[in-house]
C-alpha cells in the first residue's frame, strides 16, 4: 500500500509540475508572441494553439493537487462563525457534493472521450489534434479530484479550516 501511496502522490505532484510548466510555457510564447509582432513578422500558429491548450491543460491537471493542498478558492465568512461539530458536518456535506459532482464530470468526460474515439473526431485549427487528446484529461483529472474530495469526506481531516483571514 505504501508504493502505491507513493505512486499516487508521485502522479499529483507530476501533473501539477506539469501544469506548473505549461504556465511558464505561456509566460514564454505570449512574449516571444509579441516580439515577433514588433519586429512585424507573423508568429507561428503554433503558438497560439499551444497556449489555448496549456491553458486547458494546466487548469485540470493542477486542480487535484490543489485540493489535496486545500488550495482552491471558498468563502470562509460562514465557516469561520460555525461551531466546531456544526463546521465538521458542513466541511463533509460539501466534499460529499465535491465528490458527487467530479463524479458525475468524469463520467461524462469518460462518455466525451469514447465518442472522440469512435468518431475519430478531430480538432481542426491550425493543425489536425485528435480531440480525445483533449478530452482524456476530463475523466482523468476529475477522477482524481473525487479521490481527494472523498479524503475531506472520510478522512481525519476536513476541507475547511473554519478560520477566516490569510494563513501564510
């Protein structure tokens, strides 16, 4: 079990370098993008169709290990008020409704996915992507989303801290 722990935090971390490089990425062929403009040359295709699909990628590839970290966005005002066993229900309903819906999304991204493969559907720009090398990121990163949600459900910890305020 302990590899396998291992294994699965190795795959978070992974996609979330990964998504951390892709913000980069974008840094890099926005600028390069407008340098070449400025010089009045016509930059490559190639780079705004990379910076559409890194800005794809990045967001559901970084998601599931921002909820491992706690990093995604809540609103702190009602949880910061509520008495510890009333936060702890709270905390768990919503997960519970976290779990339900990256469920539900996977499913579908599942659905997407086979449907870009039986169709052989492509995404035609500037050049031709088979679409279910988008779509694959859907049931994936969704998929271990649940994972980390149900960790808020059953796990010793909860998603809210019931604090209000930064913690830096």
């Amino acid at each position: 079990m302990r590899y396998a722990t291992r294994a699965y935090l190795l795959l978070l971390n992974g996609m979330a370098l990964l998504a951390a490089i892709m913000l980069v990425w974008l840094m890099v062929a926005i600028v390069l993008s407008v340098v070449i403009r400025n010089l009045g040359l016509q930059p490559s295709a190639w780079f705004f169709l990379s910076t559409e699909y890194a800005m794809f990628y990045l967001t559901l590839l970084g998601a599931p290990w921002l909820v491992r970290h706690k990093g995604h966005v809540h609103i702190e005002l009602l949880t910061s008020i509520l008495p510890p066993l009333a936060l702890q229900v709270l905390s768990r309903l919503v997960a519970l409704l976290c779990v339900t819906v990256c469920v539900v999304l996977a499913w579908k991204g599942y659905d997407l996915v086979m449907l870009n493969l039986q169709r052989s559907d492509y995404d035609v720009r500037a050049f031709f992507v088979p679409k279910w090398i988008l779509t694959i990121a859907y049931p994936v990163c969704f998929s271990l989303m649940a994972i980390e949600f149900t960790r808020f459900v059953v796990g010793r910890d909860i998603l809210h801290s019931g604090e209000a305020g930064i913690k830096e």
